[in-house]
C-alpha cells in the first residue's frame, strides 16, 4: 500500500472511530418566566436560551418546536386524526370544531441571538429561524425570546379543564428548540406521537393566581413563600393574589406543569434519596390514590433493582391529561380508576423515567425502544407487586400474535408518525417492543437480558441511544452475534412459525423433525418429557449467532450441532426409544413469538377455545 493511500485509509479508521466511541451531544440552559392569565388561559414568558453546539457541524439555521399550534382547525394532527382509519378517540374531529377561544397557540413576540434580532417564520408546530451569525463548532449562543400563548381545551396530553375536572395540564407548552445530532435536525411537525429534546438544565418561574397549587418538573426552589403542604408553616394568600413557583430542573430534555385548585399533595419516601411527590384531587377517590402509593414507592424499589438507580431526588405522579404521559421526573395521569387500573397506569408511566425519561431515545423513530421497553418493565414490576403466578408477558405475546394475523403489522423502523393506522403503531411499539425484549432473554438467556439492560442504563443514561447501541452491549455481555435478530424482527414483519414435523422411531432410537415455517429463523430449545418423568432440552444453536446461550433452565441440556437458517429442516436424535417419550415441546418457556404454536408440541394438544380474547393495547399515553 502506498503512503498516500495508507495515511487516506488511517484517517477514515479514526474517524469511524470516533464516531462510534465518542458520539457528541448537543446542550441547552433554558431560564423562563411565565406570568399567567387563569380568567383569559393564557401567558406571556420570556425565554433565555444558551445553545452549546458541540457538534463538528456550522449551523445556519435553528428550529423550534411550537407544540401548542397543533390544536387549530386544519393543523396537521388534526388532519391526520380526521383521515387515518381508526382515529385515536380522545381526538376524533374535535380540533376541527375549536372556536378561537378553545384553540392552542404559541406566537412569537421577538427572538434575538447574541443581542440582535432575527428573522423567523412559523410553520405549523415548527418555527424556522435564520441565523445572522453562524454557529461555529464548539462554541455558544445565547437567544433571547418573547412569546404569549394559550392552553386549548384538553384534547391530547395538555390542555385545560379536563375530563376528571383538573384545571391545567401544561405540557409542550413553551418554545423548544429542536435536537440537532449526528443525523441532523429532527424538526418534526407535532401530529400526537412521540418526542425529542434535547440534554439540558431548566429554570422555570410560573407566576399564576395564589389559589392555584402548581406541580411540576424539577425541584421547588422557594417552598416557604409557597406554602400549600411545601413548607412546614402555613402561608395564607390574600383573594386575588398571585405567587411565583420557582423550579429548577437539571439534566433533562423537558418540562411539565400542571396547575389546580383542589389538589391534594402527598409526599411518601422511597429511601433517603429519594421523594414520591402525588398530587391529586380529595374527591370519593381519594383514599385509592392513598392505597396506590406504597405500591408506587415499591415499584421505584424493584426498578432500582432490576434496571438500575433512579438518579434524581423526587418524582411526581399528578393528577391530570388524558390517559397517562411521562415527562422528566414527572408524569400526567387520568386518577378516577379502581386500584389496579390506576397503579398499572402509574407504574407504565414512571418506568418511562427509565427508558425515555434517562435514556433519551429518538422515540420518533425508535418507539418501541421506549414504549415497548417500559411494557415489558411495567409487566415484571406488576407481576411482582400482585404476586401474579401467570406469565407475565402473555397478554403482550397475545397482541402481537393477532396483529400479524390482522394483516396491518408494519415493521418497527416505521417512523411513529408514519404508521397507516393507530392499531399498528400501538402494538408494534408497546407489545412487539416488549416480546422484543423478552425474546431477547430466550436468544441470549435470562441472565445476560438482565446484566445487558442495567449495563446498557448506566452506559447510556443523559444520552441518545440507538438500536446498535443496545445491541452492541447485548452482544459484549452474551459474546453472541445478534445482527441477525435486529435486522429481521426490528426491520421486517417476517414471522417465526417452527413446527414438530415428525417423530419417528429409529432402531430403539428417535428421530425429531422440526421444520422451520416461517421466515424469520431462531435458535431452539426443544424439551422431551419422558414417561418417568425426567425432562431433557435439545438446545439447537442459530449459526448466525456465532456461538451458543449459556442458560441452564433445565436439568439436563444436550447441545446440538447449529442450524444454518437456509436450510428448511432440522433432524435430530433422541438416545431412547420412542416408547419412552411422553412429550415434546418447541420452547415450553413461551418466550419465543412463534406465530402458530399449536404445531410445538407432539402429540398434538387438542385444539380449544382461547383463553385470551381480543387484545392488550398499553396505549395508555
């Protein structure tokens, strides 16, 4: 190789290197003042904003997002909810039917960098802004906003004058700047899916009627001019009076508030470090919020545990929305529920703190990194806290099996906004996320899945992950080769359908045939029970996977040679007679999504009516 052509290649080896091993993230400080109007739903704020471009990259042009405009008559998510087939309920075609008094808007008063004005143009839910001094890398700028706006009556997520009666969810609520990374800008027009933010502090003062109790993201920084439970002496405020609510929030992506007059505010401890903040209203359900908190608090302990530490020193689980929505260190919940509609929804929404709230996915793109993640937590914790004997991830199978059956699945690299219907989105990103995960553990063994996933929280936490992230960490902790597995169930539809073909008896010997159905090729476990009641597994290795799980769930594992996923069946032999056998099972641990698990088993099982109907949608959000 010539010298010219060596020092070319070395440069492109270490900027591949440094691409992978150092991946740079944007950082914003947000400081904010918000004085707000109760009788016309409306604020003014003034926004400070110091963009730290740690990027390689010279911006020309900034983006904000202005959530708020999407609840006008003709804006993009109202058009969206009013052509797609099976419109989200809580929607419908009622922004269409808002007068202008019950619209959302966000209008921008002035913007400024560095001191001097800028031109803008708002465009739906998204603000373009010029530039007049490029953004170098590695250096830093300060943009000077003022902006009014008003709550629309509660539609999606935010809004005032819900339907359990709580005055004002303020979520998406000011200018944020959108995320600019490696694949540059993501200013997506809001049409009522997922979020991404950008890594940041935020010093937010509300400024409301005195009569109001706020609750919010990030830490009370004046409770004794507040009072309303925050302090220990008793604050009284005159009729007419407005307060200032001051908080500071630091390493987050956003920031929520709420506002009533009849909340509630319970604070419980889950340990020294940390506070479990619920706001809620002191009607006839109050005392099941009161049942719901120990189980909040042990929820918190099982995913310190399981998945890894909660960083910050308080969460809030508050009452209002339209269903459940996390936020940074909080999160909005509809509260007129029985106890285990209203704890499910409570602990869905808190273990988003995990994965969304600290792994700050693009779930735009990756929904099921967030979404499905938090299903299959949300399914371990329950089972734990009722002490469920059944399988945990059934239900999730169960949906996902009878959306492939319906014909619309669609595959997870599917950008949220762009699913064809409500129904693929949802259990694409909630239950095939979750059977993701927990076919992972059936791949790589149940003890790798868990090391795996609190590896990849405390490598990835305060950061952006993508698919290969995971993966890659998934394969350093099982030494397994995994490409296989994310290009075909994250990025196709294709299916998994083994069956026992034949058994046949072979000189005092027996002959297993399995065949493979569906497209999509796994390892297998297949369990023989024999009439004295011993149980042996023949453990049949992908060849993709360039090696074999270390899983020991039964008492006797015989290793087999590896299939190569070319080849449609598989033969192997049992060292007994086939008189000897009673049963033979393809994954009896059911954690493989085999679309068709009547052919597992020989003999056949008699065919009976399902026991699970319909399906598990946890779009709670």
């Amino acid at each position: 190789m010539n010298r010219l052509l060596f020092v070319f290649m070395a440069g492109l080896i270490s900027t591949a290197t440094f691409a992978q091993s150092d991946r740079w993230q944007q950082r914003v400080k947000y400081q904010m003042n918000v004085d707000f109007d109760v009788t016309k739903h409306q604020y003014k704020g003034v926004q400070k904003l110091v963009y730290s471009n740690n990027s390689p990259d010279t911006l020309t042009k900034v983006f904000y997002h202005l959530y708020m405009n999407a609840f006008q008559p003709g804006s993009q998510m109202d058009v969206r909810s009013r052509m797609i087939s099976d419109p989200d309920p809580r929607v419908k075609d009622r922004i269409s039917k808002l007068s202008p008094n019950e619209i959302g808007y966000e209008k921008i008063i002035s913007l400024k960098q560095n001191g001097k004005p800028l031109k803008y143009q708002v465009v739906g839910t998204i603000l373009e802004v010029t530039l007049n001094e490029k953004i170098l890398p590695k250096s830093q700028h300060t943009f000077d906003m003022e902006f009014e706006a008003q709550v629309p009556i509660q539609i999606r997520r935010n809004g005032r004058n819900n339907s359990e009666g709580i005055d004002y969810s303020v979520a998406q609520w000011y200018p944020k700047l959108c995320e600019y990374d490696y694949e540059g800008w993501h200013a997506n027009p809001y049409i009522a899916r997922e979020f991404y933010g950008v890594w940041g502090d935020f010093d937010v003062k509300i400024t409301l009627d005195a009569s109001y109790m706020v609750a919010a993201t990030g830490y009370l920084q004046n409770p004794d001019k507040i009072g309303y439970g925050y302090s220990k002496k008793d604050v009284p405020h005159k009729a007419g009076e407005k307060l200032t609510w001051h908080f500071i929030a630091p390493e987050v992506h956003d920031f929520m508030w709420a506002a009533d007059r009849d909340y509630k505010h319970d604070v419980v401890k889950v340990d020294d470090n940390l506070d479990l903040h619920f706001f809620y209203q002191t009607d006839t359900l109050a005392n099941v919020w009161k049942e719901m908190e120990p189980l909040a608090v042990e929820s918190f302990k099982i995913m310190n545990q399981k998945f890894g530490r909660y960083p910050y020193k308080q969460y809030s689980i508050i009452q209002g929305g339209d269903g459940g929505m996390e936020y940074p260190m909080a999160t909005l919940i509809t509260g007129h529920s029985n106890l285990s509609g209203l704890v499910s929804v409570a602990v869905h929404e808190s273990i988003h703190s995990w994965f969304q709230g600290l792994l700050g996915t693009n779930e735009s793109k990756y929904s099921w990194m967030d979404e499905g993640f938090t299903t299959y937590a949300q399914n371990l914790v329950l089972a734990e806290l009722f002490q469920s004997k059944t399988d945990p991830m059934r239900g999730t199978t169960a949906s996902y099996r009878n959306l492939v059956k319906s014909g619309l699945e669609e595959p997870m690299t599917t950008h949220a906004d762009h699913y064809n219907t409500n129904r693929a989105y949802s259990i694409a990103s909630y239950s095939k996320g979750a059977v993701f995960l927990n076919q992972l553990g059936y791949i790589i063994g149940k003890d790798k899945l868990e090391s795996g996933m609190k590896r990849y929280f405390n490598e990835w936490k305060y950061k952006h992950p993508n698919p290969t992230d995971l993966k890659r960490i998934m394969e350093k902790e099982s030494g397994l080769e995994l490409d296989w597995y994310w290009e075909d169930f994250i990025g196709t539809t294709k299916t998994i359908d083994y069956g026992i073909k034949e058994v046949v008896s072979n000189a005092g010997k027996t002959d297993v045939v399995i065949e493979r159905i569906g497209q999509m090729p796994m390892p297998l476990d297949v369990v023989i029970s024999y009439k004295d009641g011993s149980q042996e597994n023949f453990y049949i290795p992908l060849e993709m996977m360039r090696g074999e799980k270390a899983e020991k769930l039964y008492s006797k594992t015989t290793l087999l040679s590896d299939w190569g996923w070319t080849y449609p069946e598989y033969t192997f032999t049992i060292d007994r007679a086939m008189t000897d056998v009673d049963r033979i099972v393809i994954d009896p641990s059911g954690r493989m999504a085999d679309v068709n698990p009547e052919n597992n088993t020989y003999p056949s099982l008699p065919k009976v009516a399902p026991r699970l109907k319909g399906e598990k949608v946890n779009e709670v959000r």
